[in-house]
C-alpha cells in the first residue's frame, strides 16, 4: 500500500537547498513542505565511478535528512559530471571551472544523477538517470565569456545547462532535466510509485 492510501500523505521533504531544484519540481506541481539542507562530504572515494558516486551522495543525503525529519518523505538526489571514468568537480573557482570547460570542449560526457526517496518505514527507493551530452569545439573566447558571467559557480562539471552553456550542446541523449539537476521523470514515478502523486 502506498503512503498516500487511505491516510493523509505525509509531508515532502527536498533533501536540497538548490533553487534549481525546487524550480524543476514546481514545473510539475510539486512544491515540497519543507527544505533540509544537508552538509555531507562529497569528495570521492578512491577508485569511485560519476555513477557510483552520483548514487552514494544522494543516497547520504537522504539518510541526513531523514534523520532530521523521520515523519516525511524525504527526497535526495546529487548530479555528478563525468568524462569516461574521471569525475568532473562542482566548480568552486575559475580556474576549475576553466579546466571543465577546457575537457568537455568538444567531446561527449555524462551527467548522473541519483535520486533517492526515504519513507518514514524505512525503506529508501532509488533511480539513477544517466544522459549524454556533447559540448562543441569551444574557443577561448567562448570560454573567457562564460567564465566573466558566473554561472559556472558551484555547478558540477564547470557549467549550467539552462543558461549560456545550452549553446555549447551539439547532442543531447536522455533528460534534459537531469542535465539541470532532476531527473523529473525518473522523480514523479518515485513519488506515484508510493502513492504520494496521483497515477
């Protein structure tokens, strides 16, 4: 039986601080009751995989947050950039949003992100969603230009897709919205899938 069966459903917990986020849910109708915002380390484990690790971030965020809110259902989830088995970092500095740029510039990468929902019974259900994304040949100045414009900051992979960075994009395979940070498709089945959203 679902969460939302015969009983009140349980208020929705974003496991995010992200306005990306809670932009892309609203797209949907989805406005979640609260927001915990989590401080978990996200550095890579030795040897670890965009996949593996898109998967175990979202995966610590939820139990963060469901800590804090046992009653809720509380929904997670981390993007991660990855070119072949290197992981692209959230760009903090210039200069590392330079190097993304500079090793995306003409080649394809994935996005992962993971998406987890905590239940207050204690069971956590998963998706990962995975999209190919081929950048064009970027010259300097394409990359001197998105870089004085700021977006890059704190976004995996150097660059933000539902800003300038959508003119880099020659090809695009799988979901957009995973690309910007939820993956909604894979989320609203999540949330139908325990009854919380309507078939």
């Amino acid at each position: 039986m679902g969460v939302g069966c015969g009983r009140e459903r349980p208020p929705l917990v974003l496991a995010s601080a992200s306005p990306r986020r809670r932009a892309l849910l609203a797209r949907i109708g989805i406005i979640p009751d609260r927001i915990v915002a989590t401080a978990i380390d996200e550095t890579p484990r030795k040897g670890e995989l965009p996949r593996q690790l898109a998967a175990r971030l979202a995966a610590a965020k939820a139990e963060a947050a469901a800590a804090l809110a046992p009653e809720a259902l509380v929904l997670a989830a981390d993007t991660v950039v990855g070119v072949g088995r290197r992981i692209l970092p959230k760009a903090e500095t210039e200069q590392e949003a330079r190097a993304c740029l500079e090793r995306l510039s003409g080649r394809r990468h994935h996005v992962f992100t993971g998406v987890v929902l905590a239940l207050p019974d204690g069971r956590r259900l998963r998706r990962l969603a995975d999209s190919t994304v081929l950048f064009q040949r970027l010259t300097e100045a394409q990359i001197a230009d998105y870089l004085a414009h700021g977006e890059w900051q704190g976004k995996a992979g150097g660059y933000a897709i539902q800003g300038r960075a959508e003119a880099f994009v020659r090809f695009l395979s799988g979901s957009y919205s995973n690309v910007v940070g939820l993956p909604l498709y894979e989320t609203a089945q999540l949330l139908r899938g325990v009854g919380w959203l309507r078939p």
